[in-house]
C-alpha cells in the first residue's frame, strides 16, 4: 500500500435553502434544498463536478509528466438518477480538448487520468463509508 493522505471537509447547513462546505480558507456554497435547482449545487452536482476535478487535476499533471501540450479542456458530465434507490446509476462524461497532439496520445492521457483519479477510482470501484450520529444537545 502507498502513502495515506486523509481528507477532510466540513460541511454546515446555513438555512432551508444552502450549506457551505469548507476546507481552510475556501469554501462551496451548496445548494440543499430538496428540488430546487435554483439555489446552487444539488449534491449530486457536485459529486459529477468532484470527477470532473479529478479528471482535470490529472490531465494537468500527466499531460507535463508526458511533455503533452494541452491548451484547454471541458468536460461535460451527464449524471442519470434513479428513485428507487435514489442514486446516480450512470455517469457519461464528454471531454473536449484543444491539442496538436496525436490523437492516441491524448487517449492514453485520458486512460491514465481515469486510472490514478482518488475520486474516479472511488465511483469505478466503490469505497467503504461509515459514519456515527453526535447530536448537540447531548454533549
């Protein structure tokens, strides 16, 4: 096994309609009213915006490691949710690149950003998550 980096994030309701997650000094307002795509990120959002980071975040990185010249990248990322369970069953993504590069080059950027991705591997191969309840008022 490789070098463990932790995360961690904090995440807090402001009122009906948003919460504000925070790292040190950056924060991402959320939008965390049931239905109401108006008020900003939905949660589902923003797992489909955390792989598009990672996707980026590694095409940068491993297109300078394979001396690529990238000159802009966007990716669109279509999540498709069910109800019962609620849960994104499928995610397609899109990414469009502006490169001289030949075209097998940036197939293997592409494969290798999915490959070493903490958030891609982590929806490709599923994680463990466990949790615990501390209400308030009993401390």
């Amino acid at each position: 096994m490789g070098n463990i980096l932790k995360y961690s994030v904090k995440v807090e309701r402001v009122d009906n309609n948003n919460s504000i997650a925070t790292r040190g000094n950056f924060e991402i307002v959320l939008g965390t009213k049931q239905g109401d795509s108006s008020v900003g990120f939905n949660a589902a959002e923003t797992l489909l915006s955390a792989f598009g980071a990672c996707l980026i975040t590694n095409i940068n990185s491993l297109s300078k490691k394979m001396r690529l010249k990238i000159e802009d990248v966007m990716i669109k990322i279509k999540g498709i949710r069910t109800d019962d369970p609620p849960m994104l069953k499928e995610i397609n993504y899109e990414i469009s690149i502006s490169t001289n590069e030949e075209r097998k080059h940036i197939e293997k950027l592409i494969a290798l950003s999915l490959k070493y991705g903490t958030v891609t591997n982590t929806l490709l191969n599923g994680t463990h998550i466990s949790g615990k309840l501390r209400l308030k008022k009993e401390e």
